[in-house]
C-alpha cells in the first residue's frame, strides 16, 4: 500500500509508463520520440563497494531512435545533496548500459520545482566539464484538469493533476471531474489511483472530500485504504451518536455518515449552511434521498439547493 506523497509521485509512472511520455512530450514540450516498449528496471544503483544509491523509478523506453533510461525522482523538498547523486545517476547509467538517460523530477511545490529545474554545473565556472538539466514536472507546468470529458480522455494525466494541484481553490473541481472520469477505467486500476491521490493530497480537507466522492463508487471498497476509510467513518458515527445522547442502528449510522459527508463537502466548498438546512440533513434516513443530496453538494453555490427541483 502506497503510504506517501513521494511513492505515489513516482509510482505512478510505474502503473502507466506512457504517461511519463506524454508529459515529456506535451507539458514539458520535449521532442522525446514515441516508445514502441517500456521495461521497469532495478533502482539500485549501488556499486560494489559504496554508499548505497537508489533512484525512486527506472524505465527503460524502447524507441526508434533508440534506448533511453528515465530516471524518475519525487521530491519534496530542495536538498542539496541530489545536486551531487542526480549527476552521478545519469553518468552511471550510461557508463553501465550505454543508453542516453533522462531525468525527470515531480513535485507538488513551485518553489522546489523552481530549484530542481537550475542547471547543475560540474568544473571550471563559466567553462563546466558536465553539465546536468533536469525536466520538472510540478504545480506551474501540469495541466489543471476540470472538465470531466477532458479527464476521461487520459485518466492518468488527470490523476497527476489531482495529485500536483490537490489543494487551492481548484481542488474541488479537479477531484469532482476524476471521480467521474476514474468510473470509465477497470476497477482495478482505478482502485490504484485512488490510493496514490490519497497519499498525496496534504489537505486534510481536500483528502476528506476525495474520500467522501469515493464512497460512491463500490469498487474502492475492495482496496485496502477503504477499511481505513471506513473505521473512520464508524468512529465518526459512533462519536455523533455520543454527542447527540442516541443509540443508532445500523440504517441510521448509514444515514449519519452520508449526512456528515453532505455536510463536509459544503464546509470544504465554503459554502454557508443555515440551521434549517443543518437539521433537515441531519434529520433524513432516506438513503436514496441523501446520496442525491451528497451528488448536488458538490454542484450547489446555495445550501438550500440541494433540496430544489432543478437536478
């Protein structure tokens, strides 16, 4: 299970090499030509005797004009001390399998995609005797998907935005057009990329949000992070339960779930929910009225539109 924004990063473009061409090609505007294969390779890159030096994803892409090894590194953070192992990486790979190799670094934060993408200058200032240009992939250059059709003709594009541009203003519109998009993929597929955007979106808000939408789509309940989602939900029900001083039944818990999620999704869309509104919510057990509520929260601009007729 993918527990982090840095594995799901880069392991992405394990599950989907292609997209890693497609995003060399089109957002970072590289005349990379088209790969006929792709291979995962080993990441270790520790010699005999040294330090050890793993790159986080290595495929090797076939194309007519030749073997090229991309290198995939996720990163957080600047650190200083890649400005060294990235060089290194590259001059062993090729020594190693004489094929021209390509870095391509991903972030979630403008400022590290600003300090990835400097040129590394190894040698005499002014005159280097190597010189390395990292392509970054980050919040500045991946494309912010909203339109559910734009998100269902390359799903796994959709899901790196998702995962690049998972908080803001934004984050709704993007997560809502996914959760469409991820029902037209198999199941098992979609289930993967459901975990790596969970891993990566570091707003607790926008998380809740991506879970609550993934509610509705059965499959995700066979993917282990469910039962996470689940047991907290349970426990969610069970701590309403106590703070309204009432025994729930199994229907009900339901139903008080669905209606904290209702209530959630308009608290993240910053949308203002009077009393009334409040209490008609809390007061349904119709399941099949509060999953058409819970689909209209994330369209309405009023609370009291989820009850209208225009839908």
């Amino acid at each position: 299970m993918v527990g982090s924004s840095h594995e799901a990063l880069h392991r992405i473009f394990q599950k989907d090499p292609a997209l890693l061409t497609r995003a060399l090609q089109h957002v970072l505007r590289v005349p990379f030509p088209e790969p006929r294969d792709f291979a995962a390779m080993n990441v270790d890159l520790t010699e005999v005797e040294p330090v050890e030096r793993r790159v986080d994803t290595l495929l090797r892409a076939e194309t007519d004009e030749g073997v090229y090894l991309l290198v995939v590194e996720s990163q957080g953070k600047p650190d200083e001390r890649k400005r060294g192992s990235w060089p290194y990486y590259l001059s062993y790979l090729h020594e190693k399998y004489r094929c021209e190799p390509v870095l391509i670094v991903i972030t979630q934060n403008s400022a590290t995609a600003r300090w990835a993408a400097e040129p590394i200058h190894l040698g005499v200032r002014g005159c280097p005797s190597l010189t390395v240009r990292p392509f970054v992939l980050g919040p500045d250059n991946v494309p912010v998907i909203v339109d559910e059709r734009e998100a269902e003709r390359d799903v796994p594009l959709a899901v790196l935005s998702a995962m690049t541009h998972g908080k803001g203003p934004q984050a709704a519109a993007i997560l809502e057009s996914l959760a469409a998009a991820l029902r037209t993929i198999d199941a098992d597929t979609a289930a993967v990329f459901v975990q790596f955007i969970d891993s990566c979106l570091a707003d607790p808000q926008a998380q809740q949000m991506w879970r609550d939408l993934m509610t509705t789509i059965q499959y995700f309940w066979r993917h282990p992070l469910a039962e996470q989602v689940r047991e907290e939900g349970r426990e969610e029900g069970r701590e309403e339960g106590r703070e309204e001083g009432r025994e729930e039944g199994r229907e009900e818990g339901r139903a008080s779930e669905r209606a904290q999620m209702i209530l959630r999704s308009l608290r993240y869309r910053r949308i203002d929910v009077p009393d009334s509104v409040r209490e008609r919510i809390l007061s349904s057990t119709d399941m099949d009225e509060l999953e058409t509520w819970l689909d209209r929260s994330f369209q309405v601009t009023d609370a009291a539109d989820l009850f209208g007729e225009g839908f």
